[in-house]
C-alpha cells in the first residue's frame, strides 16, 4: 500500500515536472468538463482540464438550460437526446443534485396545418422509442391552464425536462477534481503543436505536454481548429433570454421557448441571429421574445422582466453533433454541438470511450467531420 501512494505520488510530481498529461481537454464548458469528469471515473487517465476563463464563463453560462427530445429531428437526432436525457437520474447519483427534472415538455401549435406535422412527428419518434401526445386544445390547457386558449393543440412528451446548468457544470468540475482531474483556469490556449506523439498546448501560464487533446472550445471552436490547421463548420448564433421577476409557481411543464425556475422566475427565449460574438442585449429581440411569451401564455403580461442575457451558440453547419477526430491528426479529438446541456452525459460517455477503448457503444459517424466536404488538416 505504501509501495502504491510512493509510486502515485511519483507519477503526480513526474507529471508536474514534464507537464505531460494523456489528455488535455480544452474548454470547460458543459462539454469539456462532461468529457473530463467521465473520463476520470475510470482513473486510467492523467487528465488536465484548461479554460481561458472559468467553467461557466462560455455558452454553458448563459443557457435555458432545457434537457430538450421530442421535437429534435430527424428520429436519429431525437434518439440521441433520449438516450442522454435517460443518463440524467444516473449522472446526478454519481455527482450530486443537479435540479435535473424530467418535467415533461409542451411544444403548442397555433393552427390544424400544424397539427398534421405533429402527428407525423408523433408516427416518427416513435420509430425510435420517444413517445408524443398530440393534445387537443381542452386536453393541452387542463395540463397547463396558463397556455392560451388561442392554441389550436401541442406535442407533448414525458421524457422533456430541464436542469440547473450552474449547478450541472460546477459539479462536473467537482467531481473531476475529486477523481484526480488537474484544472488550469483563467490560462487562454493560444497555440497547439504537435511534435512525434505528443502535442505542446502553449497557453499563457506555460506549455503542457499530452498524448491526446480534446477540443471543446463551444462558439470559439474555430479559433481553436485553426491552431490544428483546420476549418472548424461551425457558426455562432445568439440568443437573447428575457428573465421575469420570481412569480409563484404556475407552469408545471417545460413550454417550448419558456421554463419556469425553481426560484420562480420565468425564462423565456427562441430567437437566434448570427451576430458573431456579440453578447448584447437588443430591445427589438426583446420585444418579440416578449410578444412570443405573451402569446403563449397571457398572464405574463403583467410580469416584470428584471434581467435580460445573451449567448452564443455553437452551430454546427447543418444543426447536428460533431464529434471526431482530427483527419490526419490521431489523438487530437473536436467537439462542438448545440444542446449541449441536454446532450453532455452522452457526449461526456461517448468520448470516454472512444479516448479509452478507440470505439463507441453508439455508432459515431454521424458526428464526423467526414460530412462536411474539404476538411483537411495540415
Ligand atoms: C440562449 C441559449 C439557449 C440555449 N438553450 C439550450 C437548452 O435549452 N438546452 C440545451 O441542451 N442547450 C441549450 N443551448 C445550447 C447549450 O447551452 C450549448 O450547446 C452548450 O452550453 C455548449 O457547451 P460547450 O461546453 O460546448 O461551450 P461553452 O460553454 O462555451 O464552453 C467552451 C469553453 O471553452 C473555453 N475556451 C474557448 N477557447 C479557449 C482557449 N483558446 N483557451 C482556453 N479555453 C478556451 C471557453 O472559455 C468556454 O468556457 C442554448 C444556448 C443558448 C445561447
């Protein structure tokens, strides 16, 4: 036993002299600190987690934070946040209470033409084992009487729900640490080499040295692919949330668009705009994200709004995941996607064992990079 901690102790400081972790996730985010948390629960990785800023300090900050499945198409994509929305119950007995709640989701429809959409979304999701309701008006409002009785109908499915992100990301970080994960916050990248098998990461605090590297940059993804010598497909697209003063609880389910907190206060958000990183907030935005939540459920309008933010969203080009390794460059991993938050456990689960084992429980080649033409590293 004594022989054992000697040699850990050994291994730490060795470590510490030569910076040479096996991985080195970049980003820590919903993502990067999912990857490095699931990681580590196998403690066969020497694992070093950087962040330019601290973990909520990206998009994962400034999120609805909806652990959103059963309008996401096609099926394949709704699967894939099925089966992360079921490691939700799991994940917080490993790593404490998130405020995951599977609240169950309504997404309303205002006229019959769209009606007929969700009872093909309903005969899809199926296919793939996502059950929806598609309610009628008096069956939508006896579940949510504040929805207004302008709605011709809704979706509604039992697997929807959404989580406490400040609570989620922090306790990724948490049980990272505590499971051995080194940490360097506040340190920006700002370079990446490789050289033979081992990539130099050139940050503002000094080099570290590792066998492999994940990216999880979210909007500054591009940034960091071109220091890999790639175009990263990704866009920034804002989105501005309008935030109600804390009102007795009176939403049940999470509304497409809008939750209500645990504290109270009401959260309402859709807008998307590609702006770059331009975190403002905007009055004309605000006011049609006021309009929206309005026309969704009335009695807001007597809500004050005391807080409005922004994010930015990392948009893959076509909507979907990316997940893969750099072509022509092994061990160096990119993973950028919106739904982060309702796709983390998965993502966090899937590039453990791709780290780990070189395969995967879910077939990944969706997710490549293979997808989009004339991705090429140096
Ligand atoms: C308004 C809005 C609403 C949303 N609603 C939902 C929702 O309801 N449900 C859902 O599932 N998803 C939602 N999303 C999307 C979700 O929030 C994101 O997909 C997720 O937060 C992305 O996490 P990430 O870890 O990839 O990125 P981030 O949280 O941005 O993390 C990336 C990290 O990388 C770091 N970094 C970048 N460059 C460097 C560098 N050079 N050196 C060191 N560190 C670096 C950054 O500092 C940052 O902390 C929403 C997004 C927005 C904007």
């Amino acid at each position: 036993m004594w022989y054992r901690y000697l040699v850990n102790q050994w291994k730490m400081v060795n470590h510490k002299m030569d910076n040479l972790f096996d991985v080195i996730v970049v980003g820590s985010g919903v993502i990067g600190s999912s990857v490095a948390y699931h990681l580590s629960e196998s403690k066969k990785h020497e694992v070093l987690l950087i962040d330019k800023g601290f973990p909520l300090s990206g998009t994962s900050g400034s999120t609805q934070a909806w652990v959103w499945v059963h309008s996401k198409t096609p099926s394949w994509y709704g699967e894939l946040s099925m089966l992360s929305a079921e490691l939700y119950p799991f994940l917080e007995k490993k790593i404490g209470d998130v405020e995951y709640k599977r609240t169950g989701g309504i997404a309303p429809f205002f006229n019959e033409a769209e009606r007929e959409s969700a009872l093909r979304l309903a005969e899809k999701q199926a296919e793939v084992g996502i059950e929806i309701e598609v309610l009628n008006r008096e069956e939508v409002l006896e579940k949510e009487p504040s929805l207004s009785p302008e709605i011709a109908g809704a979706t509604f499915s039992k697997i929807d729900g959404n989580v406490n992100p400040f609570r989620l990301v922090e306790l990724y970080v948490k049980a990272a640490r505590k499971n051995g994960v080194h940490c360097s916050f506040y340190n920006p990248v700002n370079d990446i080499e490789k050289s033979g098998d081992i990539f130099q990461v050139k940050t503002q605090k000094g080099s570290f040295r590792s066998k492999k590297i994940v990216l999880a940059g979210g909007p500054w993804s591009k940034e960091l692919g071109k220091m890999l010598g790639m175009d990263m497909p990704v866009k920034q697209v804002r989105g501005q949330i309008l935030v109600t003063e804390p009102l007795q609880p009176f939403l049940k389910y999470t509304i497409g668009g809008i939750r209500q907190a645990d504290n109270g206060e009401v959260l309402i958000g859709y807008s998307k705009e590609e702006v770059g990183y331009d975190r403002r907030s905007t009055l004309d935005v605000m006011q049609q994200t006021a309009r929206m939540a309005i026309d969704f459920i009335p009695a807001l309008s007597k809500a004050n709004i005391v807080r409005c933010f922004s994010g930015i969203r990392v948009m893959p080009e076509d909507g979907f995941p990316i997940l893969d390794e750099v072509p022509g460059m092994e061990g160096a991993y990119v993973i950028a996607m919106h739904s982060g938050i309702t796709l983390s456990p998965l993502i966090g689960t899937l590039m453990t064992e791709l780290l780990t084992e070189g395969e995967t429980s879910i077939n990944l080649s969706r997710f490549s990079l293979e997808r989009f033409n004339g991705i090429q590293s140096r």
